[in-house]
C-alpha cells in the first residue's frame, strides 16, 4: 500500500473549489492512453482526454442527492470500502458470477452498500462522453468528494488516474473493513495496516455525520447490552428510548437509524459533539470518547474546532484514495464487470 507524503497532500488542499485546473503536459501521454503506474495519481489526470467528467460527476450526485439526501453518505461508504479492500480499484463495484466471487456479499457490505446505481448513471455518461477513458475507481472517488462538499463538507482536489481491477477479494472484505463492535485500539490497528493514523481513522470516523445504520447492529447497545438485557447505562435514558423507538417497528433488526440524529444530511462536526454527549449510535463510534487517551482528545478538540476536523478531514481522504496495489488494471466499460 501507499501513502502519499504529507506534502503533496497539502499541496493539493485548497480551500475554494477549483473545478478546472491548469494542464499539465508531462501527464498527457499517460492520460490518452489511460494508464498511469500506481502511486501516479494527478489532479489533472483527465483535463485533455476526457475534460467535461469532473462536471458530469458533479452533476450526477447533486441530482442524486436532491431526490434522497442520505446518497451521499451511500457514495462516501462505497468509496471507502472500495479503497480498504486491495486500494481504490472499483472491487466493491464488481457482481457475483458463476465463475466470480466479487465484495458485495462480505458482511460489511451485504444489504449496507448502496449508490450503485448512481455511479451506473455517471458512468453511462462518461462512456458517452469519452468511451474507454475513465474508471470506476476514479468516479467513485469524484463521487465521494463531491457527497462531501455538497452536503455542506469540506472540498479539495481528487488526485485521478486509478485503474479498475480484474479481480476482488471477498475475504479481504470480510476481514479488513472494520466492524462496530471493536474497541478503539483494534479500530486504530485495522487502519494502521492500511499507512492511515490513528488520527485518520477518529477524523474519517467523523464521515459517520452523514447516513444510517441497521438496528441489528445496535442492539447489543440499546437493547442487550454484554448480556444484561438493558442499554449500556452510560447512554443517556432519553437517547436510548429514542433509538429503541425507532428500531421497534420490526423484530428482525432491518430498520434504520440516523448515525448523527441532530443533522443528519449535513457533513459537519456534529458527530463529535454527540459522541461527547453519549449519543454515540455505533459501539465503534462511542469509542472513540469513552476509551481515555489520543481517540478522546481528538474527539474533544474536533467538538470545539470544526475547521479542524475539515482540515484533517480531507488530508485522510487524499490518504484514503491513494491506497493503490501494484497491479496491472484496466478500464471497465461496465463497473460491474471485468471487460475480457
Ligand atoms: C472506523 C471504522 C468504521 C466502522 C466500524 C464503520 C461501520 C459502519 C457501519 C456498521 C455502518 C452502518 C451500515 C448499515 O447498517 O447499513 C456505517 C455506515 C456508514 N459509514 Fe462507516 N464505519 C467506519 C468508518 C467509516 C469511514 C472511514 C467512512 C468514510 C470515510 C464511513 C462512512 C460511513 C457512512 C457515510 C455511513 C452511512 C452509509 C449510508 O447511510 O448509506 N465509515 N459504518
Ligand atoms: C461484560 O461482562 C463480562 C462478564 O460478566 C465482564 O467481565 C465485562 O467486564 C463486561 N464488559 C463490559 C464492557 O461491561
Ligand atoms: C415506526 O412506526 C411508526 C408508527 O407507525 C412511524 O411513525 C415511524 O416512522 C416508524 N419508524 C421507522 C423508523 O420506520
Ligand atoms: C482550529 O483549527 C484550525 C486548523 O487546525 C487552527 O488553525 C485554529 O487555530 C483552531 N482554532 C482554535 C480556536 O483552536
């Protein structure tokens, strides 16, 4: 896995969205070609071969989030999934064969992942627009970025040039997402093998300000909390009738939650505070708070310092997507398949 340094990373931070950068012509072979090496991501990746994409993408999710505001959080979750499973390749994005065992079944991804069809729908266009140049790797990431800012997020410029891959890995799914009921070391661990810190992991953490959770995944906090047949006493009575409300329409634990249930579409520091607040929904967010050490005072400080938190926010984002392996790729035609 790669990381790329601290420097290019602020390099490419920007305060203001840029929709259109400057070209750089030392990138244009690589980029009619529509291969790159992996680690060479470049903002300008698609400026000469497919210019209008970035505003195709943009299009598209902005229409995708007026008829259902909670897509956002879909396409953020789709695209960290993508990226912890063999780098940011579009794996998630491939179906179940005869032959192929592809990521959707994993348990982190079963009945959760959601957003496929919008990146269907940009990627339709792009196809359109420049046949063959443009991957499902990227357009999840573009997708992402533009989740973020259009829900009232940070914005900053998406690094471009990921292939797709010709393979994916249900196990590594199964094992390397992680799961809501590990502590905060074990969470720290999980993103550690990924070269992200235990800071990016409490700060994308925060993308938990956005979206839903499945009661099923609760309950042990709400309801049966280690085997005591009540809620965890440390959440607050009040929030726990809250959520066990909620989650009582069904037995069968389908139902949903907000995981930030004071603004639940817009991307912002909220989180934090309901962490302080024990309003915590997920084992894995709570946390964070409630094991003393480096996890809790960042909690604290991104509480109090929203900036902070869109500061660090984006830099783990960058780190996110670039997460590459060294493996030939290729260009889907159709995100959800292999093209030979
Ligand atoms: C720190 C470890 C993490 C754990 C244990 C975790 C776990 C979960 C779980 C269990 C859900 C609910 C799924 C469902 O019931 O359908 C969820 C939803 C979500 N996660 Fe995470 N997550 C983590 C990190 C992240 C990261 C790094 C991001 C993105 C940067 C992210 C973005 C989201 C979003 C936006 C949702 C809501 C999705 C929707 O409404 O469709 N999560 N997460
Ligand atoms: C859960 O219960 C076990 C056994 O009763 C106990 O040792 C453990 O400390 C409890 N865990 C929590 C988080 O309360
Ligand atoms: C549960 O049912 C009540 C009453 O029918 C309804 O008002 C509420 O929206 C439902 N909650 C969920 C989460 O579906
Ligand atoms: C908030 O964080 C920003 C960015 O890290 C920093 O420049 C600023 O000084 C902080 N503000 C406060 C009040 O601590």
């Amino acid at each position: 896995m790669k990381t790329m340094d601290s420097q290019l990373i602020r390099l490419h931070f920007i305060h203001e969205c840029i929709i259109k950068f400057a070209c750089c012509t030392l990138l244009l072979s690589a980029a009619t070609t529509g291969k790159v090496a992996a680690g060479e991501l470049s903002s300008t990746f698609y400026d000469s071969s497919c210019p209008d994409v970035i505003s195709i993408v943009r299009k598209v999710v902005a229409g995708a989030i007026q008829k259902e505001a909670r897509m956002a959080a879909s396409l953020v979750r789709l695209h960290f999934h993508d990226c912890f499973v063999h780098g940011c390749d579009g794996s998630i994005l491939l179906d179940d064969t005869a032959d192929f065992k592809g990521e959707k079944t994993a348990g982190p991804n079963l009945n959760s992942a959601r957003g496929f069809d919008v990146i269907d729908d940009i990627k339709t266009e792009a196809e359109n627009n420049c046949p063959g140049i443009v991957s499902c790797a990227d357009i999840l990431t573009m997708a992402a970025r533009d989740s973020v800012e259009l829900s009232g997020g940070p914005c900053w410029t998406v690094l471009l040039g990921r292939q797709d891959s010709k393979s994916a890995s249900l196990n590594a799914a199964n094992t390397e997402i992680p799961g809501p009921s590990l502590t905060a070391a074990e969470l720290g661990a999980k993103f550690q093998s990924k070269g992200l810190s235990l800071t990016d992991m409490v700060t994308l953490s925060g993308a938990h300000t956005l979206g839903k959770a499945h009661c099923n995944l609760i309950e042990n906090r709400f309801r049966n909390f280690n085997g005591t047949g009540t809620a965890d006493p440390a959440i607050s009575s009040w929030f726990v009738r809250y959520i066990v409300n909620q989650c009582s329409n069904t037995s069968d634990g389908s139902q949903l939650v907000l995981l930030d249930s004071v603004t639940p579409t817009k991307f912002d520091n909220r989180y934090y505070e309901n962490l302080i607040g024990n309003m915590g929904v997920l084992s894995s967010d709570q946390v964070l708070f409630s094991t003393e050490g480096d996890t809790k005072e960042l909690v604290k400080s991104y509480c109090g310092n929203q900036s902070a938190f869109f500061n660090n926010f984006v830099t783990a984002m960058l780190k996110l997507g670039n997460l590459q392996e060294e493996e030939e790729g290729e260009i889907r035609k159709n995100c959800h398949v292999r093209n030979s």
